[in-house]
C-alpha cells in the first residue's frame, strides 16, 4: 500500500505540526467527503470564462454551497468539488522523480512545491504544462494557494492570476469533513 501523498510531501517532522483538521484533509482516507460554503471571483470577460470551461473551474458567486469528494487509489487523489455554479475535478499524485506534487486539471498540469507554514499548508507553483509540454513559469502567473483551519473547520484559500488575463479564479471559504 503506498504512503499517502501529503505526509510523504510535507515530511515527517513537519506532518504532525499541521492543525489537525488539515491533517484529516490531507491524511491517507480511501475516501473522505466534506460540505461547506466559498465565495468564488474571477474576471468576467469572456477570454477568462471560456479559460475556466476549458479547464473545468466554477464560475464566479458569492456564497455557493460546495461539497468535496475525495478518493484515493495507489498514491493518486480525485478531488471532485461541487459549487453551485459548476464542478471542478483535478487529479493529484507525486510528480515522477520528485517531491513535488502535480494537479492535472483537463489539459493543464501545475507542479507544487508543499510547504508547511505554522499549522498551515502552502502550495508554492514550481511550474506547469499544458498537454504534457513544459511552459515558461511566468505563464501561469502568481498563483496564491493555502491551506489551513479556523474554528475548528478546514479553510482554503486559492487565487490564481494570468498575465494579460487578470484573475483566472479565487476561490475561498470553509469545509466541515462528513
């Protein structure tokens, strides 16, 4: 059985310093599902919206119910979100060679760096490829993402920005694990 991806990418000294709900986010359940709320941004004009179709992202509102699915097979993560305006699936294991995790989502794949930050987790985007081929980092802009708890409750923020583009998408809210 293989380890499960994040403590293997976080480290073993860090992995027990992440605030407990982040722990059983992130941990090494075959499956976990989650509900909770998230205010979802995002440019408006119609580049960025055919952008987000193509890449299977949610579509700006404020307050959308959204519910979490996980499954976990042989070190690789499904994560299905479900907001009220649109669904949202990447796939997510270890980069080949590397201590990086890799996001595929439709034909983008993004590399992260993971990195403990107090009780939190911190994506730091390494690089991307689109259809398999290696881009320039600066192509993908800033991408902000983390990953911690408040109250008791999993939180996530993400924000990504292109260049010339704007925001892509910013997604933020809260997740109570079933």
């Amino acid at each position: 059985m293989p380890e499960p991806l994040f403590p293997v990418l976080i480290g073993p000294a860090d992995w027990p310093l992440l605030a407990a709900p982040v722990q059983r986010m992130h941990g090494g359940a075959a499956s976990l599902s989650a509900h909770g709320v998230a205010q979802v941004d995002g440019a408006r004009h119609p580049f960025a919206r055919l952008l987000r179709r193509v890449l299977g992202l949610p579509e700006p509102g404020a307050d959308q119910a959204i519910a979490l699915s996980i499954e976990r097979v042989e070190g690789r993560e499904t994560w299905t979100r479900s907001f009220a305006n649109g669904r949202m699936r990447s796939t997510l294991e270890r980069a080949t060679g590397g201590m990086h995790l890799r996001e595929r989502l439709g034909p983008v794949s993004l590399y992260f760096a993971l990195r403990r930050d107090g009780d939190a987790i911190d994506w730091q985007l390494q690089q991307g490829r689109l259809l398999g081929l290696p881009l320039p980092r600066a192509m993908f802009g800033s991408v902000f993402s983390r990953s911690l708890a408040e109250d008791g409750r999993y939180v996530f923020h993400i924000d990504t920005r292109l260049p010339l583009l704007g925001q892509l998408i910013a997604y933020r809210g809260w997740l109570d694990i079933d």
